[in-house]
C-alpha cells in the first residue's frame, strides 16, 4: 500500500467516525426534539383534561346546588304539610272532641235500642275518623323531627295489663286467643310511644290471624330486654317484610277475607317503624306464610321503681279510690270553645260533679270571686284559650290566688314538646283531646284521691 493510500484509508476512517457521531448527534437532537413534542402534547393533554375536570366541577357544583334547592324545597313542603296538618287536625279534632263527648252522654240517655245502636255506630264513625286523623298528624310530627320521646322507667306489666285490657275484647269477639305474660321487667323508653308501638303490632297480630292467637311476652338478656309480639295468623312473605313499613301498603290478603270488619289504611307499620327508629329501638320479624309471625322489639333493660303515672293509668276506669268517689267533686272548668264547654258541663254533670264554669282568665276570676267559699277540688283547662291566654297559666293564676297546687289537667289537641316541661314543673296533667270519657273519669279519680291522700 503507497503512502497516498494508507492516508486514503486513515481518512476515510476518521470520516465515518466522524459520520457516525453526527448521526448519532442528530439522532440524539431528533430524541429530544420528540420527548420536546411530547411534553407538548402532553402539556396540552394535561390542559384538556383539566379544562374537562373543571367543567365537570362547574356541573357537578350546579348538580349539587340544584340538590340543595330541590332539598330545601321539599323540607318546606314538609313543613307546610306538617304545619298544614297540625292546623287542619287542630280545627277538626275541636269539633270532633266536643261532638264525641255528646255522643257519649246522649247514648247514656237512650230509651230504646235502636236509639242506643244508633249512638255507637256515630261513635265508632268519629273515634275513626279521630284515629285516621291523629295517625296522619302524627305520623308527619314524627317525619318532622317534632315527636321527642319523653324517656322514663317503663314498667312491661302495667303496659301489659293495659293493652290486654284493650284488646281482649277484640280477640273474644274474633274467637281467638289473646295471652300476656307478666314479667316484671322494666325498660328504659317512652311508656306512651312504646304502647302505641305494640298497640299497632298487636292489633295486627289480631287483625291478621283466623285460628289460635297471639302471645305478648318479653324476656331479658343481658343488658337488653326483648319484647315479642306473636301470632299464628296468615303470615307475611320476606319479599314484603320491606313493603309492610312503607305508608298505605297492604298486603293482599286484609281482614276483609278474614273476619269482615273493616280494613286498614296501611299506616299502623308505618308509624310503628318511625316510632322504633325515634325510640332507637332495633325491630326484627319473622314470619312465614300461613303459620304466623312474630316481631321482636329490642330495648334497655332498667331497674325496677315506682312511677306515678303509671299508677294513674293502672286505675284506669277504677270509679273509686281510698275510698273517694268522683260524684260531688267540685271541678273548675275553663274553655273557649261554647260546644266542647258545654259537651264537658253535661258529661261531668252526669258523674255528679259540681261546676263552675269559665272562658277566659277574667271570667276564672269572676267565678272564683263570686261565692266565697267555692273553691275547686279540681281544674281542666283547656290550653289554647282566646286572646293568646293558656290554660296552664290560668291554672297557676287560681292555685297562686287560693294559696294551694289544687290537682288540674290540661286538655290539648296537640301536646308540644314545652307544653310537656311546663306540665312537668307546674305538676299539672296533660290530656290529649278528643278526651275519651273513661279515660278522663280515671284520670280525675286517681287525682282526687291522691290529693285527699295529701291533705289527709
Ligand atoms: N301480624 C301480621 N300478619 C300478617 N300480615 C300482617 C301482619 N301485620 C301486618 N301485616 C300486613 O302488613 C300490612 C301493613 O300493616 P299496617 O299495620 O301498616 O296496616 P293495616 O293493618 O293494613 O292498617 P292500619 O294499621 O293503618 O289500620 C297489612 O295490611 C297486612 O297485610
Ligand atoms: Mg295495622
């Protein structure tokens, strides 16, 4: 090889080193110039994006707002329809207290039978029109938060007692069996929403069954006490233990197949549900078609003590305590309403009380004023008198004026929740209306003879 070709050869050598950097130079710069496209796109792909999150912000924030809107709408449609309701039911209940009191005095004045049939059948159509009304009222009360249980020491035997005493009669017409074990159990709750809860349960377990019965009974278990409620009735299918809790829902078959009497609206399950979910009560069921149910209410347990109210409801149609008779007690009534007034002054006067009559706190006072030494052994005031007077204010206007807490019951439509504390401190009774007649004369007997007790 000459010299001219070895240098040939070295420089063709250097040159395709030299070729290989540049290329592999410019692939180098091609890699960054990619990955420099890359980030642009993805710079642009992270700003799409974005731009696409922010907008489905911008939606969701006008979802959501709209949600509130519509929420806020619907709780002011519910509490104009509780407002509604508790108006309307208010106004109705009124005239329906006074047309029940009337009821029951001029069936008590009936000569012939026919007469006397007549007066149960308006009876019975009022207290259902009462019941249907006061079911719906209360059931929007408990929808609206505005039912606060009134918690205390419940005794399982007196409520017991009370709701056999209630039912046995119905069980007896339908030929059935009605069989309550006293326990001597106590629970924590509230004793009139725990009754009214079992009422419900109860009266289906009778409604729903053709042959045998139902059995009340409770046990304890720990810190825990269980009330059942069984019966040997139709039974329920599990695809509608859900349905069965849901307002206005009935299942198939009613009592019209079983005994004719009249059907159901569908509401008893429903407030049953609203009153255990208030009253934290856990409810199970369990039932199977054509050999019974049974539901199962699980509560606190709670040591034994004696409560007054509950003896009072213990002496329930009792006509004389210790002794003390009803007839010649001397009773100040006080109410705005002319019907229920005068509804009250014939059916007290039939249990031989003496009367003294009032509208108002001025007309209280006249009354009082009038013969000096009338002084009333009891007081029932209605509470939502005219001119924004309330009955327990009047009642502590008498007990201040005679110098002594003379026994008195208010009479409402619509318990609220201070009327309770009020009665609570002032000691005073609260009744709700329509007043049912026995349950008043109970009522009025048991304070009698507590207050003799006292001054004895
Ligand atoms: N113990 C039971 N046995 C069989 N079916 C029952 C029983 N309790 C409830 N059901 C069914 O559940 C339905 C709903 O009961 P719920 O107490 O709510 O209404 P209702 O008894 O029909 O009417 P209401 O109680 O308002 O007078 C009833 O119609 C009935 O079909
Ligand atoms: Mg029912």
């Amino acid at each position: 090889m000459t010299e001219a070709q070895t240098e040939l050869h070295k420089l063709r050598k250097i040159n395709r080193a030299l070729m290989e950097r540049v290329e592999l130079s410019m692939d180098q710069q091609g890699n960054a110039y990619s990955l420099f496209q890359t980030a642009i796109s993805l710079e642009e792909q992270v700003r799409r994006r974005t731009g696409e999150l922010s907008s489905t912000l911008a939606d969701l924030e006008r979802s959501n707002l709209q949600l509130i809107n519509a929420k806020e709408a619907a709780e002011q449609a519910n509490f104009s329809k509780t407002r509604f309701l508790a108006a309307a039911s208010h106004d109705v209940l009124q005239p329906l207290n006074a047309a029940l009191l009337l009821m029951s005095t001029l069936s008590t004045v009936q000569s012939t039978a026919e007469g006397t049939r007549l007066c149960r059948q308006v009876e019975h159509s009022l207290e259902t029109m009462d019941t249907l009304l006061r079911n719906l009222l209360y059931m929007s009360r408990l929808d609206a938060g505005d039912v606060r249980p009134h918690w205390q020491t419940v005794s399982l035997d007196m409520l017991f007692d009370s709701i056999a005493s209630d039912f046995q009669p119905i069980a007896q017409v339908r030929n059935l069996e009605l069989r309550v074990r006293r326990t001597g159990l106590h629970v924590w709750s509230d004793p009139t929403m725990l009754r009214r809860t079992i009422q419900n349960i109860v009266a289906n377990a009778l409604r729903y069954t053709r042959q045998g019965g139902a059995l009340l009974t409770a046990g304890r278990r720990g810190e825990k006490v269980h009330i059942r409620i069984a019966d040997t009735g139709i039974g329920i299918e599990p695809e509608r233990f859900k349905d069965i809790f849901v307002e206005f829902q009935r299942c198939g078959q009613g009592p019209d197949d079983l005994d004719g009497s009249s059907a159901g609206l569908g509401l008893g399950l429903a407030i049953v549900e609203r009153m255990v979910n208030t009253l934290d009560i856990n409810l199970t069921l369990n039932s199977r078609i054509g050999y019974g149910s049974c539901f199962s209410l699980t509560l606190p347990f709670e040591q034994a003590v004696e409560d007054a109210p509950a003896k009072a409801s213990a002496t329930r149609g009792t006509d004389k305590i210790n002794g003390v008779k009803l007839a010649g007690t001397r009773i100040l009534v006080i109410e705005n309403d002319l019907a229920a007034l005068q509804a009250m002054e014939a059916l007290l006067k039939q249990w031989g009380c003496e009367l003294r009559l009032a509208s108002s706190t001025r007309e209280t006072l006249g009354a009082l004023n009038s013969e000096n030494a009338w002084v009333p052994d009891l007081i029932i005031a209605d509470q939502h008198l005219n001119n924004n007077e309330r009955g327990t204010s009047v009642i502590r206007i008498v007990r201040q004026l005679i110098g002594r807490r003379i026994p008195a019951v208010v009479v409402t439509a619509d318990p609220s929740e201070r009327l309770w504390k009020m009665a609570d401190q002032g000691r005073i009774e609260v009744m709700q209306k329509p007043v049912k007649p026995a349950q008043l004369r109970a009522l009025l007997t048991h304070l009698r003879a507590r207050s003799s007790e006292l001054s004895a």
